[in-house]
C-alpha cells in the first residue's frame, strides 16, 4: 500500500473513531444502560468493518486520484483560464479530508439508524424493571368507574389490552375491585375472559381480587407488597405512598403529586405512549 494511502486511511480510522463515539452516545440514549462492553465492541467492530469495506471497493475515486495530470498549457490564455477558475471556487469548498469525513458520517448515520423500542421494551423500562403489579379495575382496565355500574355490565377498555398483555409476560399481575354483590364478580370475570386476558397465560383467575370496600383493596395492596401499584383513589394512593416503592394514579386531571414515588396519568396505555 502506498505511503500516501497509508496516512489517508489511518485518518478515516481517526475521524470514524471520534464520530462513532457522539452517534452511539446520541442515538442509544433510551436503551444504552442494558448493552455490555461486549455489545457495544460488537456494534462498533461491524460498524468499523462495514465503512472500511465501502472504502475499499471505492475503486472509480481511486482510479481517478491514479489519473496522470494533463499536461498544463503555457498559452497565456489557459493561464488566464485557470486563474479565473481558481477565482471562482468559493473558500468554503470541502477539501478532499472534508469529503472524506463526511462519507465516514453518511456511512455512520446509514448505520446507526435510530431503532423504535417495542412495547414490551417500553413496558419494562416504565416499570423500572418491577416483577410484581398491582391495578384496580375501575377506571383503569373497565369502562366502567363505579360498583355500581358493574352491577348491570362490566366492559374492558380496548385500548388498554395490548399494554396489559405485554404487563403479564414479565410481571406477576393481580388485579383487584370493590364491588357490590358476587353477580358483578361474575360479570368482571366474564369480561376479562372474553376479552383473552387469561389466554395469555401470565394472569389467573385467582390473581382477580374483590373486596367491599376502598380500605380492602389497600390491605390487598399492602399484603402483597407490589413494586407498583396503579389506582385512581387519590386517598388510596396517598396511604400507600409510605408502603409502596412506585405508584401511578390515573386521573382524568392532573393531580398535585403527593410523593417523589407518585407519577400519575389520565389512562395507563397514556403513560407507556400507546395514545
């Protein structure tokens, strides 16, 4: 390899070093803590090989830099013809180091294509990584706010299945309600049943709590010591703060937090940016 190609490529190495290094710290920024050394020296390995690939079959830019120079014409004229040419080329013109580092960044950036996380990542990142969750029922899962509407039916949200599927497949999920009498039981079950929460196989009957009052539902919450628990009782929320290591309260109005561990949002597929 000749001594020039050798200074041109040990720059490109210089240039993509310090350019890989801003484009990984920029574009991983929402997943980067969960790769290892090991992932980050693979990526950065295949990235490295893939450029100097592209440069290597470069050939048409090689093949012309090997061209032999016209021999320069000693016309006044084409002194005067280059002359005018030189004055025409403005100052901020890239120098052939500046069109390599910017075919180093396209390389990079074509690469280093910013990678939508899937719900199941997003999920496990709001939760902090939580195994265990506790939710109520009304207002949160259920059309339904009150016992008493869930005496005469009791419908599932639509819109808030897919989050409460991808919830069981790394969570142990109880889902909890105060109601009225053992036929709006029947009827939550009926509901969740045949919306398929149970096909998934990471949530169980037994696992869907009633009680008859509010202050139920807490010792149901406390008894289980959950990592999260998710309720649209501002009280509830309020006594369980001390007890519970986060909380979501969903409230169609934003509410005055109550503590550091309190976050709160109008819907739950809202807070992992369903809607």
């Amino acid at each position: 390899m000749a001594e020039s190609s050798k200074e041109e490529l040990l720059q490109l190495i210089k240039r993509f070093g310090a350019y890989i290094t801003v484009k990984m710290s920029n574009l991983f920024s929402i997943s980067f803590h969960n790769l290892d050394s090991r992932s980050v020296g693979a990526i950065a390995g295949l990235a490295i090989a893939i450029v100097f690939t592209w440069r290597h079959f470069r050939s048409p830019s090689g093949t012309q830099r090997r061209q032999p120079k016209r021999q320069a014409s000693t016309t006044s004229s084409s002194v005067v013809s280059s002359q005018s040419n030189s004055a025409l080329i403005p100052s901020g013109v890239c120098s052939s180091s500046s069109s390599e580092d910017l075919r180093a960044q396209n390389a990079v950036d074509e690469f280093f294509q910013p990678v939508k996380p899937t719900l199941g990542q997003i999920v496990r990142q709001k939760l902090s990584e939580g195994r265990k969750v506790t939710c109520r029922l009304l207002g949160v899962i259920l059309e339904e706010s009150s016992p008493e509407e869930i005496q005469k039916q009791a419908t599932v949200r639509s819109s808030v299945l897919e989050v409460l599927l991808e919830i069981t497949k790394f969570c142990d999920l109880y889902l909890m309600e105060r109601v009225i009498d053992d036929e709006s039981e029947k009827k939550v079950l009926s509901a969740l049943e045949n919306a398929g929460v149970f096909t998934s196989g990471g949530l169980v009957k037994d696992k869907v709590l009633f009680c008859s009052t509010e202050n139920g539902r807490a010792s149901f919450v406390r008894q289980l010591e959950p990592d999260w628990h998710i309720d649209t009782n501002h009280e509830i929320v309020s006594q369980l703060s001390r007890f519970i290591k986060y909380q979501l309260h969903i409230s169609a109005i934003r509410p005055e937090r109550t503590a550091a561990n309190v976050l709160s949002s109008p819907m739950l597929e809202q807070f992992f940016g369903c809607i």
